[in-house]
C-alpha cells in the first residue's frame, strides 16, 4: 500500500477506538505489519523498554531499535545494553549530541544545572528528530501512571513534532504489569530499579524515587522534552 493509503487507514483505525482497544503483542503487530521497516523502537533502557524489546522482536526479529547516547548515563545502563544486544544478537542504533567538552566550550560547564531545558534539548531533543527522520512510526515505552504529563497518552496517536505516528503500547500497564512481564520471561533490566529508581535518566539529574519524581529533582522539571506535545487521534 502507499503511504497515503496506510495513513488512511491507520487514521480511521485510530479514530475509531481500535487502537485502544488492542492488546500491547497485538497492537505491536498491527504497527509492525503496516510500517516495517519504517518503523523503530526508542530504548531509554527502562524495564518497560525490556518489555517492549521482547515483545517486538518475537513480532518482528529485523526490527530497528535506537538509543539517544547522552553520555551521562549511568553505567548500570550501559551494562544492560551489552546486555540486550547480547541477548537478542542484536545492534541498538546510537543517537548522540555533541561531546560534553564542546558543550562546555559553547554553552558553560554543567549546562544540566544551569539550563537543564537546553542542555535535554542539545542531548536528547535533537538527536531524536535525527533518529526518527526516516521512520513512518515510533514506539515509545510510556505509561500513563508514570506521571501526570502523561496520563492522556494514546496507544497510538500522530505526533505532530515529528509528522509520524507514535505508539505507545504499554499506555494502559500498571508498573506492577511491567514487573509481571519481566519476572515471567526472565528479562534482563537496569540494576537501578532494584536501588529505587523507578525512572532512569543521565546521572546528574536522576535520583531514587516513585514515579518521575526523582527525575530532575529540586526543579520544577518531570520531562525532557521527547514526550511533552500533545499526540492527537487525528
């Protein structure tokens, strides 16, 4: 089909409550069917992306996963990277900002404390638009207990920023959903969740805590800048 005749028909899967209705395999298939291998999985490294992971190449083994390298992350994080690529026999693609060094030569050092805003965007904002320029439809790990920003998120929705579809498979899990997944198939997922951090960023700015809340913590700042514009069901 051409691209404009699956928009179509994609639209009016989603306008009519279908998505939602979907289970997270079954909807994973649907978006693989119609956009692979236009189609790619952000992986923050998150338990819910070790999910998403599992559930997406039993769907679709070729399926194109990325990561946004910031540098900062923690090294818990990078072990289990090694530890997915490992697992699977797969490559996650890299997506990177300029070198800290430079960052610093432009902009000052620390820009996570003193422009957090600018330092997401140079880190993570730009080098996802890069990741998703050739792709007709992401998949993102959110869930909409993870915090109020992200409470209305649509299964799968059009994400205006980017001029593709984002799906958003796991939307409905409760974390206790997450965790069961991960128990029964015996996943491997980041060390930091088992020291109480419920979500994981880049180590200047991630703290243990419930929810998003040990994210950026002491600013009035719960999200970097990937998910905050409105996903609409056209």
């Amino acid at each position: 089909m051409s691209p404009d005749v699956v928009h179509a028909e994609v639209d009016a899967f989603v306008a009519g409550g279908e998505a939602e209705r979907l289970p997270a395999r079954e909807l994973l298939s649907y978006v693989t069917q119609r956009f692979h291998p236009r189609l790619t999985l952000a992986c923050s490294f998150q338990k819910e992306d070790s999910v998403l992971l599992d559930l997406l190449l039993e769907v679709q083994p070729k399926a194109r996963v990325f990561a946004l390298d910031t540098h900062v992350l923690f090294p818990e994080t990078y072990a289990l990277w090694r530890a997915i690529e490992k697992r699977y026999g797969i490559q996650v693609e890299v997506y990177e900002g300029p070198s800290l060094g430079r960052q610093a030569a432009v902009h000052g050092d620390a820009l996570w404390e003193t422009k957090p805003n600018l330092c997401c965007a140079i880190r993570k904002v730009e080098p996802l638009a890069r990741a998703l320029s050739d792709a007709s439809c992401w998949i993102t790990g959110i869930r909409r207990d993870q915090s109020p920003t992200r409470a209305d998120a649509l299964k799968l929705g059009w994400d205006d920023r980017h001029e593709l579809w984002k799906a958003s498979p796991l939307a409905d899990w409760s974390d206790d959903d997450v965790w069961a997944y991960v128990r029964d198939h015996d996943l491997p997922v980041n060390e930091l969740h088992q020291r109480g951090y419920a979500s994981i960023g880049c180590t200047h700015c991630t703290r243990p805590g419930e929810g998003r809340e040990g994210r950026w913590s002491g600013i009035d700042k719960t999200e970097c800048g990937l998910h905050t514009l409105p996903v609409s069901a056209e």
